[in-house]
C-alpha cells in the first residue's frame, strides 16, 4: 500500500508517464484515495489514482473490459499507483443511459463462476474486505459481509445484526447464480460519457446479482427503463435489497460515521430486526 501526497503522486505518474504533467486537477478528496485528472506537456489526459491495492483494481478494470464492459482503459497498475484513461463525462443520467446501463449489467451479470467471492481480498480504505471463496451464497455473506465487521458496531446495532444473521438463510437463497459483480455498484462510480455509460471504481466478486441493484438503490434511483433493459431480475428481489444494502452501510459508517449508523438502523427497521 502506497498512499502518496498529491505532489509525490504526480511526480510518480510523471515517471511513468515519461512526459511532465502541467495541469492537475482532483477528482476526489478523502481518506481513501487520492485521484487527479491531469494534462501532460504533450497534451494528453489521464487519470491518476493512489490507493490501498491499484494493482488489484487495475487487474480488475482490465477483467471488465475483457468481458465486453465500458470501463477507461488501463495504461499503468502497479503497487505504486493506477493511471487511466480519462472518461469525459458529458451528460447527466438520461433515460438513453439508464437503458444502456440495464443491457450492460446483463451482459456483466451474465458472467458466471462455480463458487462465490473472489481470489483476493482488498479493502475500502482502512476497511478490509474478505473474499475467500465459498459454496454456499447465505454462509459467504454472512461471514465476510456482515459478521466479520460486528466488533466495530455499537452493542445494540451489533446484536440486532446478529438477530438477522441467525435468520439470514430465511431470506437469502442458498446457492444463486454466482455472478461477476461490480461490487461498488453507485451512481458515482459511473460516468455518463453520450449517453454511453463507463464503470469505474470496481470492487469485484462472484455473487448473487442483486448486491449490484441494491447498491445502486442504495444512493440513487434507477428510472423504470432500466428494469425494462435489465431482465435477471427474480421473484421478490425488492424484499432482498435491505440485507444486500446493510453492507455499503457498514463500510461507509466505519470509514465516515454516524450519519451511516442511523441508515444501517433504518433498514433495520425496514427488515423488522
């Protein structure tokens, strides 16, 4: 892991990129990740990033595109430092980008594996995320999605996530197509380049499809052309959604607070737990 300040990041990317950046801009401001758009003397835009694993989600990337997904082409992976293509976002979500999004998450989910997970673990941040790979959908999430982080919950938050995980395979099914996930699946990780829609920032593993379209309900609402478009959707898929969301929630309490915690214990309620 290399977390580099802004001015030793370009200086990396500069290495790399054999060419001198004269023009930076950041994209994204944080704990987490450092991320600039930058222009080079010889006028050609990147996008650099740090991080925690910029070899992993670079591989990542490289995966997605090879599967037929919009991601930004990868030119450089490494321990030290990710630099891609730049993605001009040109509109905002239209109803075009809704049902483009659909067919491609079609495409994306329909990519399958034998067991659910992944074959390394990465991390949000500070937050590590497991992926051991597992035959049974309901044990995978409940060990690696919910358990795992209790200790790191308030007493009463944790004990209620514990009474939903004594109950979770009355909810979850057992054994769902394992499918190729985006993992990190919100409407900020996904650019609106004419009406064509990239995918960046991926935390990738098999599982059940409806982790994605929880995450995109999570921080957003997708227009209706987009269930008309994506069509793997199954019987009461609605009422799965909350368990798929309290996992976005807890990373994201972890990593910024109690705004977090009071939406964890909505959905909670939501789930009558």
């Amino acid at each position: 892991m290399n977390i580099y300040s802004p001015s030793n990041l370009i200086s990396v990317a500069e290495k790399y990129l054999h060419d001198e950046i004269e023009l930076a801009q950041p994209l994204t401001q944080g704990d987490i990740t450092e991320t600039f758009s930058v222009t080079t003397k010889n006028k050609k835009n990147f996008v650099i990033k740090n991080g925690f694993s910029p070899k992993k989600e670079g591989r990542m990337l490289k995966i997605l595109k090879e599967k037929g997904i919009n991601v930004p082409k990868v030119y450089v992976a490494n321990p030290q430092i990710l630099i891609l293509e730049l993605i001009q976002e040109t509109n905002s979500f239209s109803l075009e980008i809704w049902d483009n999004l659909g067919h491609m998450l079609t495409k994306l989910h329909r990519v399958q594996n034998d067991l659910y997970g992944w074959s390394y673990n990465y991390a949000f941040g500070k937050v590590k995320v497991y992926n051991t790979p597992s035959s049974n959908w309901v044990e995978f999430w409940k060990e690696h999605r919910l358990a795992y982080y209790l200790s790191q919950l308030p007493v009463d938050t944790t004990k209620r996530i514990e009474n939903l995980i004594n109950k979770l395979d009355q909810f979850l099914p057992s054994h769902p197509t394992a499918c190729l996930l985006h993992g990190d699946l919100w409407t900020g990780n996904i650019l609106a380049h004419y009406n064509k829609p990239y995918l960046i920032d991926p935390a990738c593993y098999f599982g059940h499809n409806e982790v994605d379209i929880a995450m995109l309900n999570l921080f957003g609402n997708p227009y209706e052309i987009f269930y008309k478009s994506y069509n793997l959707l199954e019987k009461d898929w609605q009422n799965r959604l909350p368990i798929y969301q309290i996992f976005p929630l807890i990373i994201h309490y972890i990593l910024f607070g109690n705004y977090y915690l009071r939406m964890i214990n909505q959905v909670l309620n939501k789930l009558k737990f």
